[in-house]
C-alpha cells in the first residue's frame, strides 16, 4: 500500500516514519488507547485525495483527514490503525474581489488567506480562530466555529468512495441552489468527507472603533456585554478576568515589537499608531489590572461615523457597571489577530480548555454555575498546582464561556512541532504528572456536563462534545443515517460525533 500511495503523492509525501505517525494522531489533551496512524499521505489537489482514498477503500483502511491538527478533543485521537490524510499541500487561494468570494485549498492557513486578501483590501467574513498562524480552512469547515460556519459558501469534498462532489451555487458565489448541501459537511469532524476546497465569502475592510471597560465582577461584565449584543452594535467582543489578562501581557519582547509594527501599519495616522504602539509596550513592561474582569469591544461599519455612533452606545451602556480604560488590547487583536503562544501557559504549562456557546438569556445563570464549580474544586487544584483562567467572547447574539486550565506537565508531540526553538528548549523537558492530568480531564468533563444543562452547544466535537440533540451513549438517528449513506464502511475518523466506530 505504501507503493501505491508513493505512485500517487510522490515518494517524498507519504511517510510510515515512527515519529509523523505519532504526531499525525496526536492531540493538545492526551486520549487513552490512542494509536499512531500506520502512514500519513499529504496529496496536492483534489484528484490524489480521490486517488488515494480509493486505495484505501479497496485495502479496508479506516482515514481521517488533518490539517495544523490543532484540536483538544480528540478529533484526531483514532483508536483503530488508520492512514492520515494530510492536507497542507492543498493550499492554493484564488481570490475573486468583483463577487467577493475566494476558493481556497482546505490546507491553507487563516494567516495566508489574509495575507492574499490584503492587497484588495478585502476580508474574510468567516470568523476564524485565534490560532489561525497556522489553523487551516479545511480543518475550521469540518471542526466548526463558535460564531458559525455562514461565511463558507461551497465545498469541494471526496467521499469514502473516492467520489468527488461540489456543494453550492454552480457559479460559486452563493451559498443556496436547491438543498443546502454545504451545510451537510460543515462541521462534520471529518466524518462525512475530505474536504479540499472551500469557498469563502469576502468582503471590504471598513472602519473601526474600539473599546475596553473593567468590571468588578464577570455577572456585571456580562449584563454589559449582553445589552450591545442584543442591540447588536458590537462586532466582536472578547473578555477576560485578571489571570487571563495578565498572562496575556507575558508575551516576549519580540512578540510585542511584532504587534507594535502591525499596528503601526494598520493604523491611518501616524499619531495614532505611536500612542498605540507605546500602550502596547507600557501594558507588556507594567500591566495594570485595576478591575478583576475586563471587556474588550471592536465596531465596524461602513463610516467611521457610524462606528464611532455604534461604540458611543456601547460607551453608554458599559459605563453603567464599568470604566472604560485603554483599548489597546482590541487594537493590538485587530492588527495582529493570529497567536499560537496561548496553547500553552505563560511558564509553558499544559493548556486544556472547554467551552459553550450559550444563548443570551442562559448565559450568566451558566456562567455562575460554572465559576461555582471552579471554586469548589480550589482545595484540589492548589494541592496539584492547576490553574483556571476564562475567556469570553462573541460575534452574534450568543456568548461563548470558555474556562481554560493549566498545569505542569510533560508536553505533546503536537505543543513540540509548533512551539519556538527557544521554548522547546525552555519546556520541553517537563516531567509527566499524571495526577495533574487525571484531574483536569475530571474537571473537563464536570465543567462540560454543567454547561450542557444551561443549554450549551459546542464546536469542535471531536470525541468529547456531545451533539446538540443526543447523548454520547445514543447517537442521533439522522446522524447514523447519514454516516451510512455517505460512508457505509465506517472508515472516516471513526468514533467521532458520538457514532460508532464500528458497525453493529
């Protein structure tokens, strides 16, 4: 099989090397029983993953497709030997500016599309993630997005088979032409097809405004945030307490010159770019954390008029139970949007988050249940030396809660491949702490059960969200169905979405 795949790729893209094999299936979280795939093949275009894929079918071969492999959910974690696909050769960006859509390889980094958007002044409207330096487009489609998947608008995808279908408007610069079988796909953790081409809407850079206020309290942050959500004057909006702030200042000179430089460029007056880049510098040099919660807002609009309108409301509403202090972290975040350093602590310590997306009305009833459970487990985490940090954030009318934990411990293949030379060398030599470890995934799961209850749903299923509708223990019978028309033999990613890995 090896040969066969060789004639397809080319001897220098498929591997059975111990080590890629490892890496190709491995996760930011550890997954018990994990296997390293028997070989990863990485095909240029949509025929070769065809081709492929069919030598697999005909071998009985289980396959998952990976892009920067970024996930903690297990969404890599096969339990069954398997071939990876993977598709960071697939990354080809053809942008039409005059229909605003760009067609894009499912291998190219959110980063690259960026950067090839630039000169157009254009950007894309699918929210993408913050990791997206090296994220990928195809593995944001099949992972999903707590703001939505509505900014793709067609698919190229192989089947089991080795079938090739294209979803969307034939002319590609709509989404809906009959049955919306884009949305099939989306999503999907790989258990539908490979996708290796994406179709994204794009749209004009426009004017912004920024904002940021401090709370004494997250119940008083979120009653402000809640309110320019529901009025729907806020764009973006993102939120942390004190731990997360803090850390996010611990960044490297190198990485502040960095951001700095980008908010120079972005910004349309000189003056304006000097004072931002010297708050930048004075936050990472002597961070101030007056209010134990803070809240972050970015407003965009056709007028800088219209922006400045939106923000003032916005001014008006937060300052009812907050202070408004320096916006630099939303303008730092516009201009350089893309940072792998938070996958690991500010020490380098394991990172390993849960999140839920929550309407508005369920929101701070969840997130107080939530934080009462961090605290009832205090005793415990001081005597492992785990930590908690939260991250709130939202583009629409819902808020996504993400408490995020921390802890020293032996780091993965995945933290070595994408960590600098300098902190491999810093944290790459921790010692396993299985103790720490056991207890986070406890934590995890308590922590995802209590957002369940508030009504949460979640992106990224891999193997440890549920579907909205069904249990881990009962997969959704629409699901199953699916899964048995598109992939009868079971092969693609096996396990995930609550389906089982193997037919009865």
């Amino acid at each position: 099989m090896l040969k066969q795949l060789q004639a397809i790729v080319g001897a220098d893209h498929v591997s059975d090397e111990p080590g890629a094999c490892d890496l190709a299936t491995s996760d930011i979280f550890e997954w018990p029983g994990r296997k390293p795939a028997l070989m990863v093949a990485s095909p240029r275009t949509t025929d070769e993953t065809s081709a492929v894929l069919r030598v697999l079918r005909d071998n009985g071969i289980p396959v998952v497709a990976r892009g920067a492999g970024l996930s903690y959910t297990g969404a890599f974690a096969m339990k069954q030997a398997s071939v990876v696909v993977d598709t960071s050769r697939m990354n080809d960006i053809n942008v039409n500016a005059e229909d605003r859509y760009a067609t894009v390889g499912a291998g190219a980094s959110w980063a690259s599309v960026a950067h090839a958007l630039k000169p157009f002044g254009m950007k894309s409207v699918q929210a993408s993630p913050i990791s997206g330096t090296y994220s990928t487009v195809g593995g944001l489609a099949a992972q999903g997005m707590p703001a939505g998947l509505d900014g793709i608008l067609g698919l190229t995808v192989v089947l089991s088979d080795g079938a090739v279908v294209r979803t969307g408007a034939p002319t590609r610069f709509h989404r809906y032409a009959g049955p919306d079988l884009t949305g099939l796909f989306l999503g999907d953790c790989g258990a539908f097809g490979i996708k290796t081409e994406i179709v994204i809407r794009i749209a004009p850079e426009q004017p912004t405004a920024f904002a940021s206020f401090g709370f004494d309290s997250a119940d008083d942050l979120l009653q402000g945030l809640i309110a320019c959500l529901s009025e729907g004057i806020v764009t973006r909006a993102f939120a942390m307490d004190r731990v997360k702030s803090r850390d996010a200042t611990k960044v490297e000179l190198g990485e502040v010159l960095r951001t700095s430089a980008a908010m120079i460029q972005r910004s349309g007056s000189l003056v304006q770019s000097a004072k931002d880049a010297a708050k930048l510098l004075r936050l990472a040099v002597a961070p101030t954390n007056d209010k134990p919660w803070s809240l972050h807002l970015t407003v965009e609009s056709p007028t800088q008029f219209g922006a400045d309108a939106q923000l003032q409301r916005a001014r008006e509403i937060c300052g009812s139970n907050g202070i408004e202090g320096d916006d630099v972290f939303p303008r730092a975040f516009k201009a350089k949007p893309y940072s792998i350093r938070g996958f690991v602590g500010p020490s380098g310590e394991r990172w390993a988050p849960v999140h839920g997306i929550f309407s508005l009305s369920n929101s701070r009833h969840a997130m107080a249940h939530l934080q009462n459970s961090v605290a009832t487990q205090s005793p415990q985490m001081a005597e492992l030396d785990v930590t908690a940090s939260w991250l709130l954030s939202s583009s629409g009318p819902y808020v996504t809660i993400e408490p995020m934990l921390y802890w020293r411990d032996r780091l993965e293949p995945i933290h070595m491949r994408y960590l600098s030379p300098r902190n491999r060398e810093r944290f790459g030599a921790f010692a396993a702490n299985p103790a720490a470890r056991q207890f986070v995934r406890t934590m995890r799961e308590r922590l995802r059960d209590i957002m369940d209850a508030h009504g949460a749903v979640h992106s990224q299923l891999g193997r440890f969200y549920r579907t909205s509708n069904s249990s881990l223990d009962s997969p959704d019978a629409l699901l199953m169905r699916l899964k048995a028309a598109l992939d009868p033999d079971h092969r693609f990613n096996p396990g995930v979405l609550g389906i089982p890995a193997q037919l009865k």
